[in-house]
C-alpha cells in the first residue's frame, strides 16, 4: 500500500505534500527532522492522505497534488480545515 499525504507545519502553518509506504513511520521521521527537507519546519501535523495500491498511481497523484490545480483541489476538500 503506497499513501500519498499532506502534512501542515506548526511552525510556519505551510503544508508538505509526499508519498510513502509507512506513512506512520514517515511522520515521525519529519517530527525527528530526519527529512532534510523538512526538518526547519518540524512539528507537523498529518492532515490529509490517500491509499493506493499501485504505487505508479501513487506517485501521479503526489506530482498532481503539488500543482496549483492540486493545491486548489485540497483547498476545496480541506475548506473547514484552512478556514479555522
């Protein structure tokens, strides 16, 4: 099982979009500042994911999710979350 998931940082209230197969160990590797490319932004929250069984799909939709057509779409789908 490959999920694809959004993290919003409390630090900057930013969000990261990634993919992985361990989704609960791929978190606290963000929280232990183990992703170099997160690790400024830590502590962050789970927000958002999706499970895929293909993993192709997976990383398609990972790429999709980063556009600005992505973006928006999690803004719809997440509108009570950012309109706190």
């Amino acid at each position: 099982m490959q999920y694809v998931y959004v993290l919003e940082s409390k630090k900057d209230h930013n969000i990261y979009i990634g993919c992985t197969s361990d989704l609960k160990k791929r978190l606290l590797l963000h929280n232990a500042k183990k992703i170099a490319s997160t690790k400024l932004r830590v502590p962050f929250v789970l927000i958002y994911y999706e499970a895929y069984i293909n993993s192709k799909d997976a990383y398609n939709r990972e790429k999709y999710l980063k556009t600005r057509w992505g973006r928006n779409h999690l803004q719809k789908v997440l509108r009570n979350f950012f309109n706190r």
